[in-house]
C-alpha cells in the first residue's frame, strides 16, 4: 500500500480503536444530535403535520451542531499526553496525519446522521428515502466539506487555550455555504415534486466545495503544525 | 524502514539559536555541538529553556535565529528522513492511554514504517519488563510504567539522536539504574545522548559534558566537585551576575524617567 494512505489508516485505525474503548465522542455526539431533533420536533410538528421545508434544514443543523461538537474533541486525544508531538515527530508526510483524522470523523459522523435522518424521517414524516442515494450523495459530500474545514482549524487550535470557543466562530462563516447548499439539496429531493435537476446542480457545487478545501487542508496542515 | 540512508550523522551542531515565544526570549543564542558515543547533560533550573532546546533539536519547533545542522542535513532539508534518526522521549510520555502497551508500540513502530512490528513490540515489552501486561491499557499503569514504555516508544526505531527529557521521572530505583545501563549502552552503540534531568545524583558520572542552561543562555561548569556542587555553583553565580546588573538597570531606567519627565513641559 502507498505510504501515504498507509499512515492515514494508520491513524484512523488508532482512532477507532480508542473510540471503541471510550465511545466519548460517539456518545456525547448521537445524544446531542438526537436531543436537536427532539426539540426542533415540539417547536415546528402540529397535531402531526410538519412545517414545510423545516425537515432538510433541522436534519443539516443537527449534523452541523453535533459534528462541531465531535470536531473539537478529535484533536483533544492527541493533546492529552502530548501525543501530537509524537505523531508529528514520526517520519511521515504530516497530511497523512490529517487525512487520517478526517476519515476516522468522517465513520463516526454517518453513524451519527444515519440515525438523525431515520429518525427526522420519521418524525417529521418526510420521504428522505424515496431518493436514498442522492441524499446519501448529498449528506456525504457536505460532511466532507464541513468536515475537511472543521478538522484544518481543530487542529490549528489544538494549542489554544480558547479553541472551544474559537472553533465555531471560525468554522461556521467558512462552513455556511455547504450547510446553504445542504438544505437546498435536499429540499429539493424532499418536495412534493423533486428537482432532482436542482439536486443535481447542489451536488456538483458540493463538490467543487469539497475539492477546493479538502486540497487547501492538505495543503497547509504542514505548516500549520509548524511551532 | 523508512529509506534512511542517506540521511546520516555523526555529530549535532547549535550555533547561536534563539527561540522566541512572542516578545519573551526561551533561548539566547545558543551554541554547543556533540558527537556519536556522547552523552551530554542538559541542566538548568525550572523555565531555563531545556525543553524548548529540546524541541528544537528534535525538529518540532524551528529556532527563531540561529541554525542548527544534523552532520550536513538541516532540519528543513533532512525532512522526514532526519525525524526517522530522531528519538525524543518527552516529559509528558506521548502514549495514547486507551490503547494498551502493545498497541501503542505496534502503532508507532507503524508510523516508523518498520517491518516485523509484532516482533519489535514484543522485544520493546520485554526490555520495559511489561510483557505480562502487554494487553492492558496503558490507562491502567503506573507513572514508572508508563515513563518505562515511553521509553521503548522513543527508541523503537533505534535513532542516531537520543533525546531525553526527565526521564528518571517516576521511576523506582532499580528502573533508574537500568536506564543509566541503557544510556551507557546508547554511547557504546555511537548514539548520540542529550538528557535534560533534575536529576544530577542519578546522572553524576554517566554524563560525558553537562550545559548548564539559565534563562535561555549557556553557562559554563568548573570541572572540580561533584555534579551537584559544580551546578550550584554555577547557578549561584549566575544569581550573582543578575543580582549585580538589576540595580545598574534600574537606575539606568530611573535616569531615563527622570530625563522624560524633565524634558515634558
């Protein structure tokens, strides 16, 4: 196998090793997210009838909310114990680490957003499996976009004394256009009738999203990580 | 193995490295060398600026001034294949507590891209006396434990540069003694040994040269005495100096404010 992608398993199989032990992230990440729809449900279903349009954008709030909350603990293992340093030490290309990284919240994120949309799904009693595979499309090019950002700045702040405040401040004006897209996407799949041209369109600009800061991250993590 | 072979050294030269955090000064121009089969002391009170010396000659923090060369290989242009020769065991014992000690040393000797990680693991446990705790995780271990399997974590790769920091911490007597075994082994095998320790009772007589840090520069040690004496007395008379020079600085600051004052109308 290349050394590259060796490494990044590397790291992803350590990650889900010590999540398996721990389930911190796995846990702290489903309940929080269950406990948004579970809000939103009382504020916007009446006597069973979902507000329109409201099923998309609780399902991308969820996974917004909850993946910040999973992304500011993914850098916190290595910060424990200074075991970044020891990653950083090793001789390896330094984007591995981060590819690593993002995959290992890349798994633990679709658990997650596989349980919130079965159940928006169907508490908000929306068709989102009607198009399962241009949702599945959908919600994984927009993880990987949040993602791929949310992971560069985890790690940026990895040795800042406020990173939890600074992660969301910094993330979501970078992050808003995959969540815009997001919602219209899957609006589109969702209504009445689907648009599945206009489904088609959110996708391709996803896309785009995701190549432009996925090599951007790749790009700058080593420097970065530079003290 | 990573591919290493070209990258070799016998000998590691500092020359007038400083390392600024912000405004305030951790290093000021720092020069020492050493060589293959050394082992050479790093020493100095608490904020002298030994872990950061470290760190820079581990390749993790880059010298705000100054250079320093790894034979004929800068940090920048050695690249991974000078972090392959590097050993750095940390104060903090970068071991993943989840993980178990076999795991935790298969895992790094992975990053290392080394062959037979099963075996070397094994090998690893055996040297930190913790094959029969091989599978639990490290969570559970005590700081000597811990410190003894960091240990092998930092050397699993048998690095040319061996750097230590505070590594007698939390360790029994009988650990100490072997890992003054072990360094000594490390200066017959042509390592080359950099130790930052409190410790100077444990150390007195293994070190080949001790470089006495305070405040981020370099001081020299008279030869005569013990290790303990030596330090001490360099440390006191450093106190001295900034005793001496602190009320020249103040009235120099004091003629200044009193020459602005005089000069406002």
């Amino acid at each position: 196998m290349n050394r590259f992608l060796q490494v990044a398993w590397l790291v992803v199989w350590k990650d889900l090793r010590v999540e398996a032990r721990s389930k911190e992230m796995l846990f702290t990440t489903l309940f929080f997210a269950i406990s948004i729809v579970l809000v939103f449900s009382f504020g916007f279903v009446r006597a069973g009838q979902a507000v329109e349009g409201a099923a998309a954008g609780i399902l991308w709030i969820a996974m917004a909310f909850s993946g910040t909350l999973a992304l500011g603990r993914a850098f916190e293992r290595e910060r424990y114990h200074d075991a970044l340093r020891g990653l950083l030490l090793a001789p390896v290309d330094r984007p591995a680490i981060y590819l690593g990284k993002l995959v290992g919240l890349l798994l633990l994120l679709s658990l997650v957003e596989t349980v919130v949309a079965v159940l928006v799904a169907f508490l908000f009693g929306v068709p989102f499996f009607r198009h399962g595979w241009w949702l599945f499309l959908m919600l994984s090019l927009g993880t990987v976009g949040f993602a791929s950002v949310g992971t560069l700045f985890s790690a940026m702040l990895v040795r800042t004394r406020s990173r939890t405040v600074l992660l969301p401040v910094l993330l979501y004006p970078v992050t808003i256009p995959v969540l815009i897209m997001g919602v219209s996407g899957t609006t589109a799949l969702v209504q009445a009738e689907p648009d599945l041209a206009m489904a088609r369109l959110w996708i391709s600009l996803l896309f785009f999203f995701d190549t432009v800061f996925l090599t951007l991250a790749l790009w700058t993590f080593e420097p970065v990580m530079t003290e | 193995m990573v591919s290493s072979g070209d990258v070799d050294f016998e000998r590691v030269t500092v020359s007038d490295v400083s390392r600024f955090y912000g405004r305030r000064r951790a290093l000021s121009r720092v020069n020492f060398d050493c060589a293959s089969g050394e082992i050479v002391g790093l020493l100095g009170p608490n904020g002298a600026g030994k872990s950061t010396l470290l760190s820079v000659l581990a390749t993790l923090a880059e010298p705000s001034t100054g250079k320093v060369r790894y034979g004929a290989w800068s940090a920048r242009a050695g690249g991974a294949k000078l972090r392959a020769k590097i050993g750095f065991l940390a104060h903090d014992l970068q071991l993943y507590p989840e993980l178990s000690a076999r795991e935790n040393l298969e895992f790094f000797a992975g990053l290392y891209g080394l062959d037979r990680c099963e075996a070397r693991a094994d090998a690893a446990l055996a040297s930190a006396g913790l094959e029969f705790r091989a599978d639990e995780v490290v969570e559970g271990f005590s700081r000597g434990m811990r410190q003894r399997l960091a240990l092998e974590r930092a050397m699993i790769h048998a690095p040319r540069l061996m750097l230590f920091d505070e590594p007698f911490t939390g360790l029994d007597e009988a650990s100490c003694t072997a890992l003054v075994d072990r360094l000594r082994h490390l200066r017959g095998d042509g390592r080359i040994v950099i130790v930052a320790t409190h410790d100077l009772d444990v150390v007195d007589g293994v070190l080949d040269r001790e470089i006495l840090l305070t405040g981020g520069k370099l001081q020299v040690l008279r030869q005569s005495g013990t290790l303990r004496e030596r330090y001490r007395a360099a440390v006191a008379k450093r106190r001295g100096n900034e005793q001496r020079v602190k009320p020249l600085q103040k009235n120099v600051q004091d003629q200044d404010s009193e020459d602005e004052n005089g000069a406002s109308p």
